[in-house]
C-alpha cells in the first residue's frame, strides 16, 4: 500500500478492512486515532506525551483532564470512589469554590459533617473531642448542659441568669475579693 489517503471513517482510507483485525506485534500509528466502538484493553495503558494532556471528552466538552508534566487532574462532574482511601501528599490540601460546602456523610446519605466555604460555619453531628488546648475567639453558645472537670477560670464579668447552685460537699468554698 503505497498511497497515503487519510481516513475519517470505518470506510475511507488506503486500507479498509471490513472485519476483524489482529495484530500480534506492535503498531504505530502516526496520526490521529478514533475509535467508532467501545475499546477494552487487556494490559496496562501508558499514555507518554510530554506536555500534553490525557483527555476524556463527551461528544462536545472535555470532561477529565490528566496533564502529563504535572500530572495536575481536573474532573468535571462528581468524583465517586469506594473502598478505603488514603491521600498522601508533602503539601496542603486545598478544598476551593465560592457559595459550596463540603460534607462527610455516613453511607446512607445523611450529613455528619459540614463546612460552608464563604462562612467556615461549621457543623458537626456528633462528639468534638479535642486533644489539647482550645482557643475560642468569638462567643461559646451551649444549648444543653455542661459539665467542666477541672478549673474554670474566668477573666472578664461573669453574668448568669435563673438558679445558681453551689454544692461544695466535702469541699471548701472560698470567695476572694
């Protein structure tokens, strides 16, 4: 075959081949591939390409990127993965978008976690157990009762409303002014 006709379907091209093709070596191909039909791949897939990106695209919009200088990866779309997953990485993780929020759910879809991103409002289902010191810069609300285990210690004007009780059973009660 000598002729260099391009194609641009099934049926145009220096050779067009109307079944099943095998190949049991390897084959280049200088141009543009385009597969009309689904492709399965038995083997590892290495795409090499320096400075180009990997793309997956949905007929008019590009919907997966995959840069291969940076290896940088955007997906347009949700992004499901399951079984247990680690993220390793030597710098921050940075969660970005105006007006969303982020959440934790616990399989069945119900919410256990959320953080709104213009606000940082912060909402948690269940126990806040902190290991080491707090620091609260604005005002603590507490809707339920409160349990203090060790010294409290105020600086500023105390105000309390309703019933005060004071049980120092076995203790000693001591105002200093």
């Amino acid at each position: 075959l000598t002729t260099n006709t391009g194609s641009t379907s099934t049926t145009t091209g220096t050779l067009v081949v109307t079944g099943g093709v095998g190949v049991s070596q390897n084959i280049y191909v200088g141009g543009v591939s385009n597969f009309a039909g689904r492709m399965d791949l038995a083997s590892s897939f290495n795409l090499t390409a320096a400075s180009q990106w990997f793309r997956i695209n949905n007929g008019t919009t590009n919907v997966f990127y995959i840069d291969s200088a940076n290896g940088n990866t955007s997906v347009w779309g949700d992004l499901y993965q399951f079984n247990n997953k680690v993220i390793q990485t030597n710098g921050s993780i940075i969660i970005d978008g105006a007006n969303q929020n982020f959440y934790v759910k616990n399989g069945s879809s119900q919410t256990k976690f959320s953080v709104a991103s213009d606000t940082g409002n912060t909402v948690s289902q269940g126990t806040l157990n902190v290991i080491g010191g707090t620091s609260l810069d604005s005002t603590l609300d507490v809707d339920g009762a409160t349990t203090l285990n060790n010294t409290l210690d105020v600086d500023g004007n105390t105000v309390l409303h309703n019933n005060l009780t004071i049980d120092t059973t076995g203790k000693i009660f001591k105002l200093t002014n």
